[in-house]
C-alpha cells in the first residue's frame, strides 16, 4: 500500500513522506505507482523543499523549511490528486494529516 502523510504546524504544511507500494502490478508495469511518483516528484521540484529519498524502501521526505502561499497552493493540489487516487483504490493508497510538533 501507498502512505502518504502531510505534517503541519501552526496551519501551514510543513513537510510529508510518500512511501511504499500500491500492489496493482509488478514494478514497472503499476499505473497507480506511476502516477503517484509523478505527482511526488512534480510536488516536490515546485515547493523547492529539503528533500531526501529512499530507493530502497521507495520513500520520499520533503520538508518545507520556510512553508508560505505557493507551497500550499502546490501541498493542497497535491493532496487533493491523491486523495483523487484513493477514491478510486481505497485498498492501494491512504493519505492522512496530522499536526507536528516542531
């Protein structure tokens, strides 16, 4: 299964982690994966963010050090494409919120 989680802080996304595997096929062959890595990977390039990946556990980590007005508009529309993809496969992909303590 795919976990993504967005952390915020005072009202402001700070960060999120995108991991795992959603399972509709195997690696290469899996739309949902792909979608998935794309719009990660486009979140992250637009916020700028500290990011850091895992290959091998197939995880990303970006953290917004200095959150404002774009990276929300960019977190907010990210989060509603995924959330998009787990209406569709509620049993491949979750997307949860939760506040953090800095």
């Amino acid at each position: 299964m795919i976990s993504a989680v967005f952390s915020t802080s005072g009202g402001r996304y700070v960060g999120f982690e995108v991991g795992g595997h959603s399972g509709l096929a195997e690696a290469g062959n899996d739309v949902l994966c792909a979608a998935v890595s794309a719009a990660t990977e486009l979140a992250a390039n637009l916020i700028g963010g500290v990011s850091s990946v895992d290959e091998r556990n197939a995880k990303v980590r970006v953290r917004i050090p200095s959150p404002d007005e774009n990276s929300e508009r960019v977190v907010s529309a990210f989060i509603r494409q995924l959330k998009s993809y787990s209406e569709e496969y509620p049993e491949n992909i979750t997307v949860t919120e939760q506040e953090c303590v800095l």
